[in-house]
C-alpha cells in the first residue's frame, strides 16, 4: 500500500488501519475519516480494496465523497463477475452473523455466570 502512492508521486499523510467489517458502519476510524472529508481536510482516500472500505453502497460512498471534493482509489481494484460478486456478498453476511451468534453465546454465558453469582447472595 504504500509503494502504490508513491509510484504516483503522491504525499501520503496519514495511514489509518481500521479493523472491522465492510458490513459494519460503526467502525471509530471509518467514521472519522468520512468526518474529515465532511470538514474538507482531505483530497484523497487510497483503499487496498472497495468491499474492504464498505461492503454495500460503495458506489454511493464513492459519490458522496466526490461531492465533497475527495477521491476515493482503489489499489487492488478486481474485477469480479456478478456471480462472484455474489458469492462474496453472501460469505460476508453469513461471517458477520455467525460472528454475532458466537459472541451472543459467551454474552449468555456471562449472564448465566452473573445470576448464578447472584442466587448465591440471595
């Protein structure tokens, strides 16, 4: 990623790593760097892949973003049939909640853990 910018000869500033899901729209980073935008402090947003920035609606996204007079490039740009397109979509949304299902069962466990604590004090 940043061999990419500098090929181009441009000035890369900041780096901003988020970990989190194209899925979720709620990620710290991600929300400040669109912030950013809003307040005109950025010309150019590189991603090493769409589906990796968002998910779904990176077309909107994209024009949003050029709206506010900020390019948004994608380094590894695949090109992908509908079919695969798909495929990948479906993957995404099956891992985001099997993801939550498995956080729900140590939430649960956690709560069975606090009313077995509590029947002890009762």
């Amino acid at each position: 990623m940043k061999v990419f910018p500098n090929a181009k000869g441009w000035i890369v500033d900041e780096v901003i790593e988020d970990v989190g899901s194209g899925l979720n729209y709620n990620r710290k980073k991600w929300n400040q760097l669109l912030e950013e935008a809003q307040r005109q402090k950025i010309s150019r947003i590189i991603i090493a892949h769409k589906d990796r920035f968002v998910r779904f609606g990176y077309e909107w996204f994209k024009r949003f973003l050029k709206g506010l007079g900020v390019e948004v490039v994608v380094v590894h740009n695949e090109k992908r049939s509908p079919e695969q397109e798909l495929v990948q979509d479906l993957i995404s949304i099956i891992h985001v909640f099997s993801s939550r299902i498995y956080g729900l069962r140590k939430y649960k466990k956690k709560l069975k853990e606090d009313q077995d604590v509590k029947s002890i004090q009762d």
